[in-house]
C-alpha cells in the first residue's frame, strides 16, 4: 500500500470523524468497477470505496439512493427487532450527513461498517442455498414495497431498457465500426428476431407493473452469507439501485445463476437452463413476497428471465460488433461467445417457457 493511498484513507475518515490508527489496510481487488479496501480504525472495520464516475456519472445521486433505501430498511429491521449491525449497510456521514466525501483531486469516496463473520460467493450448486438467496432478493423487495420506487434517480438511464439495447444494437450493426458484422449474421438474425419480446415488459410500465426498488445486480456475490447460520444476513452493492420491475431482479438472477455453464462456455452443448435452480429461487424469491407481488408481476417473472437474458446478450454482441470496448475481454472472441451462451439461454427458456410459467404460479399461491 503506498503512502500517498494510506494518507488518502486518512484524509477520507477524517472528514467522517472516524480518524485514528489503522491496524489493517488491505486492498480488496474482487470487485470490478470501484476500488475497495478493507481498513481497520483502532480495530474496528470498515470498507471504504472510491465511487468509479466513469461508470456512475452521478455519484451525489447515486449516494442519495443508496441512504434513502438503506435508511427505510434499516427502519423495518427495527421495527421487527432484528440486527440493524448486519442486516443492512451502515454507511458512514460526516457532521452534515453527507455520506460521499469529495477529495481535492474530484474523487469521490465512501465509506461503511464492514459485516464481520460473513461470507458471500461467486457461485453455488446447492439448492438450499439458491432458496435462501431468493429469500434475501425477495425480502429485499418486501421491504421496500412501501418506498416511492419513481422517487430514486436513474444513475445509469435506460439501464433496462431492453427496447433502446436493441435499437443501440441495430445501430451497431449498421454503423459496424470493427467491420465483423459480416461475421456474425446468423447471431444479428437471432436478436432481431426477438424485437418484439424486447418491448414486452417496457411497454407495460406504470400500465400493470408497478415500480419498485430494484437492485438490478442480483447475484450470489452480492448476498452476505452468516458463517454462522448459514443463512443470508442482507444484500450488499447497492450502487445499481433505481427505479424498475421486480422481474428485472428475478430474471438477473436466473440468467446467471440457472445457467449450466460459464458465461463465455465455447461449447454451446453445455449450455442448458437447470430448472432445479430455477424452481430453487423463485421458491425463495416468491415465497419471500408473502402475497405482495400483484398477479401481474407474478405473470412477468419467467419473462423477466427471457428478456433480461435477450437484453444482456445483445450487449455482449453490440460490444463484439464496436470492438470490444466496454467489457473486458481476455482474447479477440470472448464477446462472441458470451452472446452465443446467452442466445442459447433463450432458446432454453422459449423451449421450457411453459413450465417456468407453471413453477412461479405454485408459489405465488
């Protein structure tokens, strides 16, 4: 760790009136998007981040929603006598509760109490601990079923917009800056095919969905996990919260989680929906909501799964047609074959539609 990096830490708990010694610092270089480190203040830990404004281009904003959301919970959790240290974040604020510091060099930074004795993982097979991640996204949602979801900002606009990620990807492929549209033709096919499936839930909007608070990034990692219990404590890396569709948060989760294979699996024959994962989840998920998704969102649950899957394929394929400039790659084809795998995921779920249909209807009753 550089000096100039530790006085920058400094500098940070400074302005939260948390300055002492550190008895750790360590960089935490899992993430992909903000820079983390665990530090310890007189033996008390916290995590402190630098919000990445290349990616969050509003980060007041941003840090406005994640207070808000996190204050409403943490009201709930009391009101139900549960752990408020670890059942949600715990964000630092300075003397005028702002919770972002803005350095000298326009870096803006946070900070929040670290959840000790916890856990959270990339992936897993076991069913019982897919229920429970179902049950932390879905007690998410129940807890925030009162919050004005329209009232949060937008920080990333359009972030689901299925109907404008499919016009973006027309445009890439008429404006073809890698020149490999000429490659992929079958797979251009495949997308435009699905125009209309694209519109399907963004069309329905404030119509007979409602919006919610929604996470929009509903993966393993991103549930902390007591070692104790076993059992999911809360949902962490809210940087994504906005304005959206619950099917949003159950089919992210789907895409990635009841997959067979890698994201980039080469082998397309590996690729296949586990529908064992899929009732696993929205057992949890469903459950959790005790009663409060309307019948309309019930019924866009399995299309959630499609069209998020739809959506994320196409960007991986409008990334691959502008060469490779938003994702990191690891070699010239893995955009490529990111798409395929979800093309694949598609085709599952248009092929077994009728039973994600089944399996969501049995647990809403």
């Amino acid at each position: 760790m550089s000096e100039q990096t530790e006085n920058k830490l400094h500098e940070v708990f400074t302005f939260f009136g948390k300055d002492g010694p550190f008895t750790e610092v360590t960089q935490i270089k899992t993430g992909h998007i903000n820079q983390t480190f665990l530090v310890r203040v007189e033996g008390k830990p916290y995590i402190v981040q630098e919000i990445n404004t290349y990616v969050f281009q509003k980060p007041v904003e941003l840090m406005d929603n994640i207070l808000r959301v996190t204050s409403h919970i943490r009201r709930k959790i009391q009101a139900q006598g549960g752990d408020t240290n670890r059942e949600v974040l715990n964000f630092l604020t300075n003397a005028e509760g702002k919770a972002f510091y803005l350095d000298g060099d326009g870096h803006y930074w946070r900070s929040y109490e670290y959840v000790d004795d916890a856990v959270s993982f990339n992936s897993t097979e076991d069913l019982s601990v897919i229920t429970d991640a179902g049950r932390a996204f879905g007690r998410f949602q129940k807890q925030l079923a009162d919050f004005p979801g329209e009232t949060l900002y937008e920080t990333i606009p359009d972030f689901h917009n299925t109907k404008k990620r499919m016009q973006n990807l027309m445009e890439g492929v008429r404006t073809d800056t890698a020149g490999r549209a000429v490659l992929v033709q079958n797979e251009i096919k495949f997308f435009f095919d699905r125009t209309q499936d694209a519109s399907y839930l963004v069309d329905r909007i404030g119509v007979d969905l409602p919006l919610r608070v929604t996470h929009n990034d509903t993966k393993f990692n991103n549930i902390l996990i007591d070692n104790q219990t076993g059992k999911a404590l809360c949902v962490i890396d809210l940087d994504t919260i906005m304005p959206g569709l619950a099917a949003y948060d159950f089919g992210d989760f789907i895409r990635f989680a009841a997959s067979s294979a890698a994201e980039d699996e080469a082998d397309l024959d590996r690729v296949s929906l586990c529908m064992d994962r899929y009732d696993a989840f929205a057992k949890g998920f469903v459950g959790a909501s005790d009663g409060f998704f309307t019948e309309a969102e019930i019924e866009s649950m399995p299309w959630g799964a499609r069209i998020i899957t739809l959506e994320t394929g196409s960007r991986f394929l409008l990334d691959y047609l502008n060469g490779d400039k938003y994702f990191h790659i690891s070699d010239p084809e893995q955009n490529l074959r990111r798409a395929r795998t979800q093309m694949k995921l598609v085709t599952e779920m248009e092929r077994q539609f009728a039973e994600m249909q089944k399996i969501i209807r049995n647990y809403a009753k």
